[in-house]
C-alpha cells in the first residue's frame, strides 16, 4: 500500500523522536493513502512560505498481523473517546499502529466544542456523522515503522 506524508521537508527515514504529543492519535508518525489528504497538511506550511513536500512511502501490509492495530471505520464515540485521551495526554493504549478518520477544521470544531463542554458526546456524534472521514495512519511504534520503506518525495 502506497502512503503519503506531507510536510516542509522530505522525510527518508522517519522516526517517533520529532513527533508531536497531544494530536489526534497521540504520538507517532502520521500518514495517509490519500495524496489529497497529504496535499492539505502541507498547506498549513506553504501558507507561512515554506516548500509542501509529499514523501512517498510503501508500508507491507502482508505483515500487519506482526502488530496491535487500532481501526475506526466511522466517527463514533469510540473515535471520540480515544481522540480525547490523546489530545488531553491521557492514553496509555500500546498500539502499534492506529487508523481512522483525521480531525479535518470542520472535525475538528465539533471535537473541541466537545472538549470544552459546550456540547454533550451525543450531539457531537450526531455532528460528525454526516463528516466523510479522510484517512489517516499513525505509526506509534518503530516496529511499525520497521514496515514502512521510503520511495520518494514530491515538491508542490
């Protein structure tokens, strides 16, 4: 399976040491099987004038049961829940690899609506049931990553 990782600069060899704590899935390397989706998180760094660079990776799926995987098919209250406790810093969960719908700004707005208690889980779950999730990955362990080869980067 081919997978996209979009940043300011071409990344061979990722790692989990520049990794953010405290994003949707908690701390690992993010990509997705979306070029589209790749395409929009460099905007973020082309709109402060930076290069948006698409590094191209192929991940062996035939050794996916090497690993704990985590897979949400839908925004539900599980997504929820689990996107919470790693944004808050509260997941202790090991897994090695977690799969599910990213937190796009309008995403993003229900969950912090949530977040803040200005609306309840239910009406948050009735909000993101009508959001078409966009996929994203996140490797959270170097035996993850071990699964992964780099094939090549892209200037946008």
């Amino acid at each position: 399976m081919t997978l996209y990782h979009g940043s300011f600069l071409e990344i061979a060899k990722p790692d989990l040491v520049h990794s953010r704590h405290n994003v949707d899935f908690g701390r690992g390397f993010y990509v997705t099987p979306l070029h589209a989706q790749a395409e929009k998180w460099c905007g973020k760094f082309k709109r402060r004038g930076k290069d948006g660079i698409i590094s191209r990776y192929e991940y062996d799926e035939s050794r996916k049961v090497e690993l704990k995987i985590l897979k949400f098919d839908s925004y539900s209250e599980e997504w929820l829940d689990f996107i919470l406790n790693c944004r808050s810093g509260k997941d202790s969960t090991n897994y090695d690899l977690v799969v599910g719908g990213v937190a796009n700004d309008k995403v993003f707005n229900t969950v912090e609506l949530f977040f803040d208690g200005l609306i309840d889980k239910m009406e948050a779950i009735n909000r993101l049931r009508y959001e078409k999730p966009n996929l994203q990955i996140c490797f959270r362990t170097e035996k993850a990553l071990s699964l992964m080869h780099f094939e090549g980067s892209e200037i946008l």
